[in-house]
C-alpha cells in the first residue's frame, strides 16, 4: 500500500516537472520566433527607407507611367506623312550673352518726356548770397503806409526791431494791437532786461561764459495775464532759454496792459562784461 502511495506521489511530480519543462520551452520558443520577426520588419523597414531615398534622387518615380510623345497634326504638313515632320533646329552647346535684334518687339515707343525734363536756360540764375541781407528793410518796403507811418515815429533801431520780431504778420493785427506794440513795446523790453539784472546772470551760463540774444512770444491781456509763453529764437544755451522764460513769468505783472489780446514778441539780452 505504501508502495502505491509512493509511485503515486512520484508520478505526479514528475508529471509537473513535465509540465514546467514545457511551459519554459514554450515560452522560449516564442520569444525567439518573436524576436525574428521583429527583425525581419526592421529590415523591411531599412529596405523601404532606402527605397524612398532612391526615388528622390530618380526622374521617374516608382509606378509612374511613361509617357510617349503624341503626334499633333499642327506639327504634320498635308500629306501627314511622319517623314514630312518639321525638324527644330538643336540648341548650340555654347552660351553666348548677344540678344538677336530680330527677337526684339519693334513697337515700343520710346518713354515720353515730362515738361521738367526740358529747361528754360534764358530764366536760369546763379544764386546771390546778398539776396538775404538787410531783409528788415525789404520787410519795411513792403508794409502799408500806414504801419510805416506810425513806425517813423520810433528811433531807428527800435524800428529795425520790431520788424524783425513782426514782419509782414503786423499788418494783419488790428488798429488797437499795432498801437499798443508800436508804443510800448521798448518799455517791455526794458522793463524785461531790468528783471534780469535784478535776478542775476545764471551762474552756470557765466561759469561757462555763455552769453546771446533769443526772443519769446506770448500772449498779454487786459487783464495783465498771459498765455502761450515760448521761444521763437534760441541762443543755443538750453540755461540762457529757460532762464529767459522764468524771467517773462515774473516781469509781465509790471508790463503795461493792452485794451485787446495783443500777441508780443521781444528780444532778451545776456551780455557778460569782464
């Protein structure tokens, strides 16, 4: 009986083992059949990567059909005969830069000429520096009578001044502006030059021994207000410009007042005295 139980027990172990062993084998099996197949697609992969750098560097591509020249009856004479085709000559092996006159169209007009293309030189004239002198003068010649009537009663310099600062723009204010500019301008200059002095040289502008003369324009009130204050002619001292400015902000309360909104232009003057 013992016997019995013994093969017993035997024979299933071995029958196990069996099945293990084959299980392993198995599996070992497919595992390499896999790994064949995996590289037969690599190779087929390799294959057709290099097949489609073949194609590029090819005319034909693969499958593409050739196509065979047709026979079109324009290229044939009447009698259709392939021997009666009309031969093109061949294009010559060298290269040459000449252009065949004949291959040029023949109805191009040439461009048309513009009126500036043709001068005059009987109204042509060398340009006259002195044309730009004296223009105060010129300025004063060409005011009305009546301006240079009210003008005549001013000393020569303050003449000179106010048609440098106004020009031909005086003749364009009315009877109460011109007045007021013709008759009290000096003594807003003046009364403008004494706060200067009384505020000082600017020290900066002094130590670097910047001196000129720029002109401001602003607007003056009845009131004794003013407006639009600027600098319609620099002294090339960004210190003397802005210094200038200050000074018609603390002057124009003493200034006298215009019965009209009256435009006024004056010069200020920084002279340096050593």
């Amino acid at each position: 009986m013992n016997k019995v139980r013994y093969y017993l027990v035997f024979f299933i172990i071995s029958v196990l083992v069996h099945i293990i062993i084959g299980i392993l084998f198995y599996s070992f099996i497919s595992k390499i059949d896999k790994q064949d197949i995996d590289n037969n697609k690599k190779v087929k992969l390799a294959f057709k990567r290099g097949g489609d750098i073949a194609k590029k560097d090819s005319m034909l591509k693969e499958n593409t059909p050739i196509m065979h020249p047709k026979t079109t009856n324009s290229s044939m004479h009447q009698n259709d005969t392939p021997s009666s085709l009309q031969k093109k000559p061949s294009p010559s092996s060298k290269t040459t830069n000449h252009i065949n006159i004949e291959d040029t169209p023949k109805d191009i007009a040439p461009p048309p000429t513009s009126q500036h293309d043709s001068y005059d030189l009987s109204n042509l004239k060398l340009f006259n520096p002195l044309d730009s002198i004296n223009t105060a003068q010129t300025a004063k010649d060409t005011m009305s009578t009546s301006i240079s009537r009210k003008l005549q009663s001013l000393p020569r310099d303050m003449q000179d001044e106010i048609i440098q600062l106004y020009g031909d723009e005086l003749g364009d204010y009315g009877d109460a502006e011109q007045d007021f500019i013709i008759n009290n301008l000096r003594d807003i200059g003046r009364i403008t030059q004494y706060h200067l002095s009384r505020r000082g040289y600017p020290p900066d502008a002094g130590y670097l021994g910047q001196q000129g003369t720029n002109a401001v324009e602003f607007y003056l009130y009845p009131n004794g207000n003013i407006s639009d204050l600027k600098i319609i002619q620099e002294t090339k001292s960004m210190i003397l410009d802005k210094n200038t400015l200050t000074v018609i902000q603390i002057a124009y309360k003493d200034y006298p007042r215009p019965t009209t909104k009256t435009k006024l232009k004056i010069y200020v003057k920084y002279y340096l005295q050593y």
